[in-house]
C-alpha cells in the first residue's frame, strides 16, 4: 500500500507511524482521533491511557530514554480537555 494513502495507525513494538514513520500518536492520528471521539473524551482518554500501557510494556524504557512522563505526554497530555 502506499505510504500517502496507509492510515496513521501504530506500529507495533516501535510505536511508530506506519504511514508517515514519526512517534505514535502523529498529528494525522491525533486530528484522526479527536474527530472519532468528538463526543465522548472520556472514551478518548481511556483508549489513550490503554495503549500508552501497552506501549510502555514494549518500548525499551532504558534503552530508549522514554521516561513513563513521555509517554503520558505522547499518549494522553495532548487529548485532555483545554476546558
């Protein structure tokens, strides 16, 4: 499949974008994300919060520097309600 046209899913264990290669959650995938859950941030969060845990199981947190305040940075600091 082509890179343009792939959904901005994770790739597993790297937690990377597989269409544009960056950090999971990119922009596409947050805008992607937001819209999904446009009612129900609480869903949001709880989705969020679910796969910063499995993310924080395959990443090599000493090896790759990724302290567990990143990963709620990435996954769920971004989703929270500005409100």
């Amino acid at each position: 499949m082509n890179r343009a046209r792939m959904a901005h899913l994770p790739s597993r264990p790297t937690w990377r974008c597989r269409a544009c290669g960056i950090a999971w959650p990119c922009s596409p995938a947050k805008l992607r994300l937001l819209a999904e859950y446009r009612d129900a941030r609480p869903g949001l969060l709880i989705y969020l919060a679910t796969l910063a845990a499995e993310a924080a199981e395959q990443l090599p947190g000493a090896d790759d520097g990724v302290p567990p305040a990143g990963l709620y940075d990435r996954f769920i600091g971004w989703a929270r309600s500005r409100g």
